[in-house]
C-alpha cells in the first residue's frame, strides 16, 4: 500500500478537524446562532474579554436560570473541537452544565469565530493555550463567581490545550477532557506516530517554502475548507476519519458557517515546535477527567495522556461512541459523570 506523503496527509486531517471561520469575524449578535436549541433553564450572553496578548476572545456566557448573584459559584471554561466553534459542541457542553448548576463560557478561539487577531485562521498552541487562561480571568471578574472553584473542560484539539493550560495556571483546579487529540503530537510525530525522521524534514523544507511564499504573496495560503453549505451526503472515496469528520461539520448535524475550515498552512510549525501536554504529570493533585468513546479513532491520545498523568486522575470510556458522537450527542456525553466530577473537585 503506497503512504501518502505527510504534508499531503496533513492537510487532509486538517480539513478533517473542522478548522475555522472564513475571512473576518463576525459582528456578535444576540440572535439564537447555535447548532442546538436553546434552553429555557439558563440564562445566555454574548462576551468578549482580552487575552494576554491583546487579542479579543468572543465567548458565550451561561447561568443557571434564577442564579443568586449575591453568592459565589463554581464556574467552568470550555473549548471548542479543533477549529470548531462555540456555537456547536462547546456551547452544549457549556448550556448543559449551566443548567446543572455552574457559571459557564464557551469560547472562540483567537483567529477564528467571532474572536479577533489578524491574519484571520491562524493556528496557534500557545495563544489556544493562553485562551483558556483568558477565560479563567474572565469569570474570575465576575461577582458571583469563586475565583477558587473554576475549571476547564477541552473537546477534541482543546483537550490537549486545556491540560497544557492547567500545567501552569495553577487558578484551574480541575479538567475534563472529550474525544482529546494532541495537536502538537500528531503534526510532529504523524497520524499514529509514524511520520519518519526523513519525513519530517521534507516536511519543514515545504513548510519552510510555503513561508516566502506567503510572503511574495503578501498573504498567508490556507488549507482547503469544508463547503460553505451544508452537504447532504458524504463523498465517494473518503477514508473512515474523514467521512466521520465530513458527518459533522459539513452537513446538517454539526455544520455552522463559522466553521467550514482552513488554518493558514504555516501554522502547522508552531505544532511541531510546541509540545503539548508535556508536563501533564505536574497537574497533581489537581483532578483530571479523561473521557473518549470505545470506538473513537482518537483514543490513543487520551490513553496516552491517562498514562502520563499523576493522581488522581480517571479515565471514563463511554461503550459504542465514536469520536464526534462526544461534540453532540447528549444520549451519550456522560454530563451525569461529569457533573458529580466538578461538584467534588470545586468544592
């Protein structure tokens, strides 16, 4: 069987992830946006903060309908899957647990959604990391929230980024990971880490011409982008991983038009030169949830990642999910575990 070459390979799983919105950011509105419906449990907003580098985040906020804002409350920060937005998974997650009980933000990540930062598409591990930080500060200006008592919740790509966060910032006291995938590991290393040594080198040379390309162009280039309407059917010739991803962010069931794909191709240097998850064993004694489906194609990530960590930790496998089922299906998004989980560590 002849290997595929891996910048090719690259490209293809960027595509795959669901990368991000095309062109400028949006202009926020209050209008119901969402891939779900709205929950007459929680109260909603749209919010904007800065992070660390003067970049803009947009973020939607949650509270539990009828919150007693003259008390403090545990609060939690949610990313979105690789490229996607907070109007998909990461807003069922952060809608879902407000109505549990806790003060929530879902978030775009820099570059991408409703979030500023020029040039638009940018991938990057250290502002994706430093995102959740800003979402930490965020909520932590808000009256009725306990600066003690916040957490992090990462799907897909923003697994990886909400551990690295939680390595330093020690104001996140307990994770969550779902369906996890390590950027870094992957463009680094290759899909199930056989990019080769020589590969990788040919891969930084056309990196490194992709550059001055950009430069004579005056532009970044991108990588190729899901169809800016829905699809309704999968394409003839896909591979499992992309046919699954092709199932959510290009039909009906997760696409949103501020996700239809591309990161700029030079992006993927920052991955290789940035190693994800490196001190997750520093964690401790801070509590991590590790949560992927039997059936993912992603679990080699997080059963990597449950290896490395320190105590306590947990690794939860929820029987007959693939990879996306964890962005959206609520029969399967174990909310109950994870919901007795935050309740113990934020205590």
């Amino acid at each position: 069987m002849k290997k595929s070459h891996p910048l090719k390979r690259l490209t293809t799983l960027m595509l795959c992830l669901g990368l991000a919105l095309p062109g400028l950011s949006l202009a926020a509105t209050e209008t119901w946006d969402k891939t779900f419906a709205k929950s007459a449990k929680v109260e909603h907003a749209k919010i904007s903060y800065k992070n660390r580098f003067g970049i803009t985040v947009s973020a939607d906020r949650y509270l539990p309908q009828g919150l007693d804002k003259t008390k403090k409350h545990a609060a939690i920060v949610i990313g979105t899957p690789y490229g996607g937005v907070k109007e998909q998974g990461a807003g069922i997650y952060a809608q879902t647990m407000a109505e549990r009980g806790f003060v929530t933000i879902a978030f775009d990540e820099s570059y991408n959604g409703e979030s500023g930062g020029q040039p638009r598409r940018v991938s990057s591990p250290d502002i994706f990391v430093e995102d959740f930080s800003a979402g930490v500060d965020y909520l932590g200006t808000l009256p009725y929230v306990d600066r003690e008592r916040i957490g992090a919740i990462g799907l897909c790509g923003s697994g990886a980024f909400a551990l690295t966060a939680a390595q330093v910032d020690h104001r996140i006291k307990a994770v969550a990971t779902a369906s996890m995938y390590d950027m870094s590991r992957f463009m680094r290393e290759g899909w199930m880490d056989s990019m080769t040594d020589e590969q990788r080198q040919q891969t930084l040379d056309q990196l490194a011409e992709q550059r001055w390309k950009d430069v004579d162009n005056g532009a970044p280039e991108l990588t190729p982008a899901f169809p800016s309407e829905p699809a309704t059917e999968i394409p003839e010739g896909l591979d499992a991983i992309t046919s699954e991803f092709f199932e959510y962010y290009a039909m009906k069931r997760g696409h949103h038009p501020n996700s239809i794909a591309a990161f700029t191709r030079t992006s993927a240097a920052s991955f290789m030169n940035f190693a994800l998850l490196a001190s997750v064993d520093s964690i401790s004694p801070r509590p991590i949830l590790l949560i992927m489906g039997e059936k993912a194609h992603s679990r080699y990530f997080t059963e990597d990642a449950y290896k490395r960590a320190a105590e306590p930790k947990e690794l939860f496998i929820v029987p007959g999910a693939r990879h996306i089922d964890l962005y959206d299906d609520v029969k399967l998004i174990p909310f109950d575990k994870m919901t007795t989980f935050f309740r113990d560590a934020l205590k």
